[in-house]
C-alpha cells in the first residue's frame, strides 16, 4: 500500500507537506491541500491512525466492557452499540469480563489503563463492584446502560416499573399465589435484585405479602426451566401464576410446565420482563424492551461527551410497554 | 494520571531518555533503565499506545469479523476469541457486517482499510463474498473460522464428517423417509449448503436418494420451529426422521413436536449439529463442536502468524462428536 512518501512525490510537495495537509494540522495554502488530498485519493493512502492519535489525542476507538456476550439482552445491545458505531465512523474494542473479581483486574490492569479508547461505554455491570468508578478514574466519558442503580445509570429501563406492572398484572387477572422466578441471592446481578424488591413491595402493597416466594435459580433459559420443573412437580406447592426475572427464565418455566402436562395458561399463567426473540413463538406476555436502541442511545450520549465532556445527565429512565399474549390468563376459581 | 515528564522528573532523567528506557528503543544504561522503570511503577504510568504503534508499528489489537453476535455459535467463539486474546495482552477490535453487501462496503472502506490491527479474524464469512479475499489483500495476517470452505479454511469442524455421520445414525435406526431442516435455498450460508449436500449424497450413498427432501427455514430457532409445525401438521407428509441444519433448528422442530403432540423420539427423531446450551435441556441427540475452543485456536494461529508471517497451514478440521441422548430412536415398525 501508498505511504506518505507517493503521496507527497505524486502532489509534488514535500513529505512534511502532504503531512499537514493530511493532518489538517499546520498551515498549507489550498491549493497544495487540494494537490495533497488528490493524490492521496488517487494511491488509496489511509493515514496512519498511529500518527492520527499523537497528533489530535484521539483513538477513534470506543470500549465497550459487559460481563458476556452469550446472553439475548447483552448480544442485542452490543449490536446495537455497533450499528451505531459504523455510523459514527468510530471502532469498537470488546472487553468482557465475567462473575470473577480476577477478569475484571486482568481487564483493568492490563487492557483499560492503556486508555486505548475516547470513551467508554459498561453494559450491566453492577454498581456493587465499583466497575464504574475505576473507568470514571481513567478521565474519558462514560456512559453506564442497565447497570440497575436508575440514580446513577444513563441509559436503562425503569426496572421498578416493569416489575410491578408485571406483578400487577397477574394480580389484576385474580392471582393471589404468585411466585418471583429467577436470580440466586448468593451473587445478585444488580438488576435482578432490583426486580426482585420491586416484586416484593408490589405484592406486599396488595395485601398478598405473605403470599410473595421467590425461587432462586441461574438467569438462563435452562435455569429457569430446571427450577421450575422442581417448583411445578408437587400440585400442594404449585403457584398460579409466575413472575420471572426475565424472558429466558420464564420461556424455561412455560417449556417445564408444558413437560409435566400443566396448561400455560388455563393452569398456570406466566410473564416476563425483555421481549425475547423466542417470545413470540411461546406466547408469552412480557414487558418488552429494545436492547438494540438503548445501545444506539448509548453511542449517541458518548459522542455528545467526547465532544463535549462538561455534558452530564443521561437518558430519561425507558417505559417497558406491557405486551400481552396467551401464557397470562384470569385464575381459575377453585 | 502520570505522564512521561512526570515519570522522567522522579527518576532523575530527561524526558527524552525515560521515554528510550520504556520503549526499549536506544541505549540507556541498565541502573537508569530501572530508575526510570521504578518511577513509572510507582506513579502508575502507562505508556500511550499511539506512540508506541508509531515506534514499533504494532498496534497490540485484532480486528475480529463476523455477521452477528446474536447467534449462539458467533457468540460462544467470540468468548473464547476474547479470552485468549486478554492472556495475550491484545486488544479485540469487533466488526460486524450482516448479510447486505453495504454493510461490508462501510466495514471495508471506512474500517479494515484503515488497518488499525495486527491481524484479522474471520468467522463465518462466506467465500462467495469474497470478504476474505479483501482482507488478505490489507497484507495483515487472516486467520479464517468456520467459513464452510474446508480447503481455504483454517479453523472449523468438517461439515460434511458432521452431517454424514447425523444422517448415518437416523439410517442405522431404521429411518428411510429423512427431511434436512433449515437453511434458505435463496440466501444460503455456505455452511448450511455444505451440510445440506453432505445429507444429501449420505441419503443416495444409502439408496435413498429418492426419499430426500429438503424443508427451507431461516437458521434460528423460531424458523424451525415454524417450519416444523408446517411440516409436522399433515400426517401424510410427515417424516420419521429430522437432520436439522444445526441445534437451534433442531430446538425449534422438537418445540413444534411437542405442540401438535409428537412424540419425540417414539413417533419423529430429530438430530442436530452443535451441542448448543440448551440441547442437555431438550435431550437432543446432536454432532457436538467446541465454538470456544475454536475461537481460542484462531487466536493461537494468528498469534504465530504476527510473529512469522511466513508460516502458512491452519488446523486439521476438528471432529464432531456424536452425542446420543433421548431425541432419535429406532423407527416404529407400521
């Protein structure tokens, strides 16, 4: 490929000519900048981005860091952020680093201390285990997404709402023995701790506290299924409806029902928080949300503050929308 | 944070000698080396990476590309891209370009043109777009996954041993009336078509050639399981036996089983390519691969080929293994 060498021989200039030219750093009369711009397009030059970055500060890189990208809600917003990104012309350094304290030292040690990067962008990362407040030390902008704290998160649904609309919405159906599915309380996610209160005051506000169970189990779509294969086996335990922490768990819980030849809904009622890609196809009444759009939000928040890093104050928290399908229905009197 | 002055300050030297003894470029006595070396250690100092891509012409980042992160298989290599590169201590730069032409037209023109890495990793691109061509021609080191091209690839299971062999087990157990499931004759994925034409020449190999039939459907989940209730919904035209294109395929068509009260595998047996997460939960008899590890070889090969360009030779093609659980059984004598 071209170096600056052809280019500057091409327009006739020198090297630290076509340079300036190029850089838009220095003065060289329009004419010669012209000269310069032809030739580079001619030879198909691309500036190293190296020099780029000595010369302006920029990486016109942006960090993404998740725990994983295996997970619908987490491979939805990361592709959103990245659809953004090719938008805004701007690279996408992946950093995931899981459940374990010795990743995300690895990850801060070696990879996001080198400041590789314009700015940043955590997705779900729990405000427990001070992510943000090391990238916050690093002095380029953050923006934080579904990081369960609304105070502090900048793009995020209203977690407190979708749950309680959730519970209510059984509630409203006659449901009295609902159980909260999903989240082991040993290692919360923020956010399933989050949903799990707002169960629990919902249900307590109604008069049924002492109704309200939660059933811990891995926010999977296998982990769901299993707990609930255990939950639903003994009819003197079985609850009428489920509220579960999230799509996954509860399209897991209507496949164990369907297993044990229990009728989703006319026996069982089940909702869940995301609209899945899998919702459809198993009926599932959910409070849905847009990962992809809260990633593009992200991106449009972060460039707003690179440009401009005095820029504070994130997204108004988003409205999950209630959409209902056929694994909700009215309790049967019994 | 600290910057060279700052470090150069501490240690007692000039600027321009604490910045030689950190990059390792030019003489600097051992005792000054350390000096300098201790000052950086105890301020925290990190070099910019900018002024070290400059120096050495590395940019300790590879670029990763593949058409989702939304399906399990890219996401699961992508994992185990990610980890191995954090033990290397390199940067993973993430390009995703879906099945429409101008989005490769954007990641080539505005991104890898750009080469800010020091190699590619390609996984699940198609020959036929010629994307892999494009990036060799960037003169950086291409490590390819999966691209369903067994002789120019150099990492990924062999498509056809996997297929043959899930077909062979459905032969074994008596089944002659074998659908192939999945995979959109229009748009295909040079992997689904390899697998659909190792089905297909097992199937004649057998003499069953006339029995052969190929159900379209979009490689996911939901698609199989629309196309199976489809399928499965006439008992005139309804097979004994399913070869799904993949697990997720293979996934769907169990769910749609169930639905219209199939039982599975006393009535239908289904097999699938994969071993995907949730195949444990579904009992699926499937031709297991490792996308991790796959990922994690992609990086050990491009690692040498940074080092050595010279070295060519990718990995022998990895073989799937037949894992046997609850979802084929011998064919009901009728």
């Amino acid at each position: 490929m071209s170096g600056i060498a052809d280019v500057a021989r091409v327009a006739g200039v020198s090297k630290s000519t076509a340079s300036r030219a190029l850089s838009g750093s220095g003065y060289v009369s329009e004419d010669t900048r012209r000269r310069v711009a032809d030739a580079a397009a001619s030879l198909g030059y691309v500036p190293s981005t190296s020099a780029v970055s000595l010369a302006t500060g920029r990486t016109r890189t942006v960090g993404v860091m998740m725990p994983t990208v295996t997970r619908w809600f987490f491979a939805e917003v990361l592709e959103g952020i990245q659809h953004s990104l090719l938008q805004h012309g701007l690279d996408l350094t992946l950093y995931t680093a899981g459940p374990d304290r010795a990743s995300h030292d690895i990850v801060y040690r070696d990879f996001l201390s080198q400041r590789r990067f314009d700015g940043l962008i955590a997705v779900g990362l729990d405000p427990v285990d001070r992510d943000v407040d090391m990238m916050r030390s690093l002095e380029r902008p953050v923006v934080t997404v579904a990081s369960g704290d609304i105070a502090g998160v900048d793009v995020a649904i209203d977690d407190e709402y979708a749950v309680r609309r959730a519970t209510e919405h059984l509630i409203d159906l006659g449901h009295r023995s609902i159980v909260f599915l999903g989240g082991p309380r040993a290692h919360w996610a923020h956010v399933d701790e989050l949903r799990f209160r707002g169960y629990l005051r919902t249900m307590e506000s109604a008069g049924l506290g002492a109704h309200a169970h939660h059933v811990t189990c891995p926010v999977t779509l296998p982990g769901g299924f299993e707990a609930a294969v255990d939950l639903l086996s003994y009819p003197e335990q079985r609850p009428t409806g489920i509220v579960a922490v999230c799509d996954e768990v509860a399209i897991g819980a209507i496949i164990a029902a369907r297993r044990l030849g229990i009728s989703v809904p006319a026996e069982l009622s089940v909702i869940g928080i995301d609209d899945h890609e899998y919702a459809e196809m198993f009926s599932l009444t959910t409070l849905a949300q847009n990962p992809r759009q809260q990633g593009a939000l992200a991106v449009d928040l972060l460039a707003q503050r690179i440009a401009d890093p005095t820029i504070v104050g994130g997204v108004k928290p988003l409205r999950a929308r209630l959409v209902s399908r056929h694994s909700t229905a009215r309790v049967r009197e019994g």
